[in-house]
C-alpha cells in the first residue's frame, strides 16, 4: 500500500465495536473488568486505550515498523528514549540538535552521570572517532533544526551496528511521508507529532517506531512508568490530522522549494539553508534518503538591526516557535527554540542572530512569496 493511502487505510480507522468511520475518543481512564482476573486487553489508559492505540498502528504502518507508541509530546517520546541510557553510559549526537534535547542531555542526564559527545553531524568520522568503550546511543536528526544539516543514515547506522552501539533518529521535519530512517538501519524512529503529522497547531504529542520487540517492550515500560502516554483527545485529534498528511505535505514542500529559491536570489538575505537546494552542502546524502527537501528552511537577514522590523512588516505566516501546522510559521531560533543553549553555544553551531526559520503551510505561494518580499523591501 502506497503512504498516501496508508494514510488513510493503513491501520484501525474504524471502530471495531460500533463500525464508527472515525475511531472514537474512548475518553476514560480506566475500564471495567467483568471478571477479576481478565480484561478486554485495556484495564487503565496510562498502559493503553484503543483511541491510543490506534495512533500507535498508525505511527508503526507509516514507518514501515513492527511496533509503535504514543506520547504526550515530542519530547516526552525523546526522554523515554534517553531513559534507557545508564549512569557511566556514553552518547553521541550531532551539534545542531533540537534545544529541548540539547536542553535534556546537557542538563539533566550529566547529572545522572551519562555522558555525551556533541560531534558535526554531517562527518561520519567524527561519530567514528567520538565512540568510546561506553558509547550506547548515537542520537540523530536530520535534517537538523534550525539549520537543517544532513546526517548520513546508512553510513552512520552501518558504523553504529559494527560498534553495537543503538541508534535513533528525530524524523519531525521529513515526516514519514518524506523519509523512512528504520530502512537505513535506524533502530529507533522519534517523531515531534505536534509538526506536520498532527499538522493543525493544536495539540501536542510524540511518537516512537521501530522493529525490535525488545526496544518496543523497554520503551512501552517507560511511557507507562513515567505516565508520557498521549492524551485521548490529542490521539482522537491527531488521528483526524494525519489523514491529511499527504495533501498538506505535497503543497508544503512545494512553496517551501518556491520560497528557497526566492530567497537565495534576494540581496537582502546573507544565506538560505535548506537540503532541497543543489547548493545545500549535503544535497547528494540528502537526496539518497529522501526525494524531498521538507517544508522547513533557515535564512539569514542581511544584519541584525533588520529582524524586528522584517518580522512585524510579515502579514501571512504567524510568528510561533513552533513548525508543522497548516499555517506557515515564522521564528527566531535565537529567543525562542534555542534559547535554552548558552549564547557561545549557539554561536558556534550557527544560529545567530539574524538567522530565521521558516515553516512552510499550505497557503497560496505567490502571496507568501509577496509578503516576503514586501517585509524585505
Ligand atoms: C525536531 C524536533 N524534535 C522534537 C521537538 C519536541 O517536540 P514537542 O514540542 O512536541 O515536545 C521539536 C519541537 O519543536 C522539534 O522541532
């Protein structure tokens, strides 16, 4: 089955109970057992619920996975993830890393004695050379967020497996649609569902994909004792979302390549980043794993001095740290998503001050390429 119908078809869409076209929101938090001893298979949401449940097949069908779960946000499925690393365990991920992860290893898990090795994403020998006896976990995202750099999947992933070291990718801005990490080797598929599965800004929630029982059972233990499960109206909503993905994607990913390539013919813009241009240095990794270049791309104004006005003059896209939605999104790494990151850090991984990222929804490209170009003016 092709992913746009998969979409639609590809996992419980209608309710085994009443024949419902559309899975219910079994809204409770526990259920009753006529006997003792057994259950219907559901006897307490935070260990599952068929709304939930079916946004767990759903997840594991787009993957092409064996298994999926389901949680209360991006980051709560990336913790459940990091939570199998052990005090005097070894981690190694890219320097262009999402904040909240950046966030999570910096802060959080040096004090429960794991460490980490921030490596540039883009040189398989830099993870090579970064593996110590104790590496258990190469963390990847690609593209990455803000600048969307590009991690070699296969060769990181062959590395990875000659070491027995895991792995597991953020897969947010590619989307299953676009780029299926479990079929490069990835062990673990993460997904921010809050972005373009989900697509309308109005819930939060996580995914996890993968084909390893094992895994699947260590991970669904944790959602369930760190309580991360996703809520039953976000999993009703976003079940509702994703059957649109294909539609939303297809005309995403199409204004965001217009837009790329405005913005790298206009004098007020000092660079564009974004993989679907040939320009982009890893273009060729890119385009192995992928055929898309992904409805987000990074810009970077002329000075500083340009970015209040440049985003007050914007009148389309709203001005949100978030991406994903319907609605183009415009932000500021540098006050919002990675705020969290010391000033020199961020510097150093390239998200500066005049550095603007741009989601691309679904409106009409001419008007957003007009608006664009009239803040710019
Ligand atoms: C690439 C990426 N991963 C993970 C997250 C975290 O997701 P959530 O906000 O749903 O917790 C985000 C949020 O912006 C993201 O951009």
């Amino acid at each position: 089955m092709n992913i746009n119908t998969k979409l639609l078809h590809g996992y419980s869409v209608i309710d085994k109970e009443t024949g419902a076209a559309s899975i219910p929101k079994y809204q409770t938090s526990t259920f009753h057992q006529d006997d003792v001893f057994h259950h219907t298979g559901y006897n307490y949401t935070r260990f599952g619920n068929p709304t939930i449940t079916a946004v767990e097949e759903c997840i594991a069908s787009l993957e092409n996975a064996s298994y999926g779960l389901a949680f209360s946000s991006g980051m709560a499925a990336i913790n459940s993830v990091l939570f199998m690393l052990s005090q005097g365990d070894h981690l190694i991920l890219g320097k262009n890393i999402y904040g909240g992860t950046y966030h999570i290893v910096t802060e959080f898990l040096t004090r429960f004695g794991v460490e980490h090795t921030f490596v540039d994403e883009s040189d398989v020998s830099a993870w090579e050379n970064a593996i110590r006896p104790n590496t258990k976990l190469f963390y990847l995202e690609t593209p990455s967020n803000p600048l969307l750099t590009i991690t070699d999947l296969k060769a990181v992933c062959h590395l990875a497996k000659k070491h027995g070291i895991l792995t597991a990718c953020d897969n947010t801005f590619m989307t299953p649609i676009h780029q299926q990490p479990l079929d490069f080797g990835v062990d673990i598929v993460i997904h921010s569902a809050t972005k373009f599965i989900n697509g309308h800004s109005d819930i939060l929630a996580g995914l996890i994909a993968t084909n390893d029982e094992d895994l699947y059972l260590t991970l669904k233990k944790h959602q369930k004792a760190l309580g991360s499960i996703l809520g039953v109206e976000d999993a009703w909503l976003l079940l509702r979302g994703v059957k649109t993905m294909g539609l939303r994607m297809k005309q995403s990913v199409k204004n965001a390549a217009k837009i790329a390539d405005f913005l790298s013919n206009h004098d007020e813009i000092k660079s564009v980043y974004y993989p679907g241009l040939t320009s982009h240095p890893q273009a060729d990794i890119h385009q192995a794993q992928t055929q898309s270049g992904g409805a987000v791309l990074s810009f970077e104004l002329s000075c500083e001095d340009k970015v209040a006005d440049f985003f007050n003059k914007c009148q389309i896209p709203i001005v949100a740290v978030s991406l994903g939605g319907v609605e183009s999104i415009l932000s500021y790494p540098w006050t919002m998503s990675h705020a969290c990151m010391p000033e020199e850090e961020r510097i150093k991984m390239g998200v500066t001050s005049t550095l603007i990222r741009l989601s691309c929804g679904i409106e009409d490209c001419n008007d957003l390429i007009s608006d664009l170009e009239n803040a710019l003016k």
